[in-house]
C-alpha cells in the first residue's frame, strides 16, 4: 500500500468518525430540548391559584333557644304547598305565597331538620326592595330598611331543648318576608358546610317567575 493511499484511507475514517460524534451529540441536544420542553408542560406556572371557596354570609342568626315550637314533623317536608331545599322548608311557599299590601308582606315560616344548619341570603340586588325580619327585631315595628339580608338558622340536636317541644326532629321559625311590592324573590341557601350555596326562588304575590 502506497504512503498516499494510507492517508486518504485514514483521512476517510477520521472524517467519518467526527460525523458520528456530530451526529450522536446532535441527537442528544435535540432529547434534551424536547425534555425540556416537556418539562416546561408538565411544570404548573407559578402564581395561579384555585378560586377561593365562598364564604359563608354571615347575619342574624336563630337557634334552638329562638325557636317557635311548629311544624314539629318531617311531613312539612313532603307537601308539595311547601317550598323544600335540602334540610329547610318554607311553609305555604312552594306555591305562591300570599302578600299582603297592608304590611308589605306576610309571615314567613321556616323548618330545619335537626341537626342542621341553613343560611338563607338576599343579594345586594334583591335586598333593596326586600328584607327578612327574624331575630330580635319585633315584627310589627320593623321598617324594610332595618329587614334582614341574611338570616342563618340552628336547628336543634336530639335532647337539646325543653319540652313540650323537643327540637326534633325539625325546628321551626316564624319571621316575616317583607317586600317594596309583590314579585320574584330569589334566595341563596347556604346548607350546612357545602362550598355553594343552592338557589331557589319564592314567588311572593305572583303567580309565575319565568
């Protein structure tokens, strides 16, 4: 073998050797971009958050010692008069309950089942021309300025209260619902620690809220 073939020979190896190193580190560099990039996918930006949980509203409340002594059964649960979310029924108000033009409203009378515990809530909308009345406030002197927003409820536990009514197995209210005129009033019913609250509307003097 002449001295010249064995270097172009050689030549030839050398510069095939360096394209295989060229190639193999292309390839990795091409793996770690595509890592990285996967990474960055799979990596949560930093700063964003769930929502919040909403907050409970927070108003008067009314508990087992507050309570009116009616509506002591589980029946006021399963007549179709009665307006029924969850634990809570607003007697007369799964209907269209009446109102009266004299008070500018009518009495509103609320059932938890024991144990429980019910937040009813005006919006900021709604509560300018209606208001709850319950709490210390007598009914008769109660102008809608001074109403209620929100009102929460206590139901009593097994054992808890006096007799002749016990508290159980549901625990009854009376207050009053007071509005500029009649209309559909919608409620936010917060049941106890759900993370929303449920809606519901009372047709009060009306006949239909579609």
């Amino acid at each position: 073998m002449s001295a010249r073939r064995g270097i172009a020979i050689a030549s030839t190896a050398l510069a095939a050797a360096v394209a295989t190193i060229l190639a193999a580190s292309g390839a990795q560099a091409t793996s770690g971009r595509a890592g990285t990039a996967f990474q960055a996918i799979q990596t949560p930006v930093s700063g964003v958050s769930r929502p919040a949980a909403r907050k409970r509203p927070r108003g008067v409340v009314e508990d087992c010692s507050g309570r009116s002594g009616f509506g002591e059964s589980l029946r006021d649960f399963s007549l179709r008069r009665n307006l029924v979310v969850g634990p809570l029924a607003l007697l007369r108000a799964g209907r269209t309950l009446d109102y009266a033009p004299a008070v500018s409203g009518d009495k509103l009378f609320v059932v938890v089942k024991g144990g429980h515990r019910v937040t009813l809530e005006l919006s900021p909308r709604t509560r300018r021309d209606v208001g709850l009345v319950f709490g210390r406030f007598p009914s008769a002197s109660v102008s809608l300025r001074e109403a209620r927003r929100v009102v929460t409820f206590r139901a009593c536990r097994r054992g808890r209260a006096a007799e002749p009514f016990d508290g159980w197995p549901v625990s009854g209210w009376v207050g009053f619902l007071l509005a500029r005129s009649p209309r559909c009033v919608p409620l936010l019913v917060c049941v106890d620690d759900e993370p929303s609250p449920r809606r519901t509307v009372v047709r009060f003097g009306v006949r239909s809220c579609e």
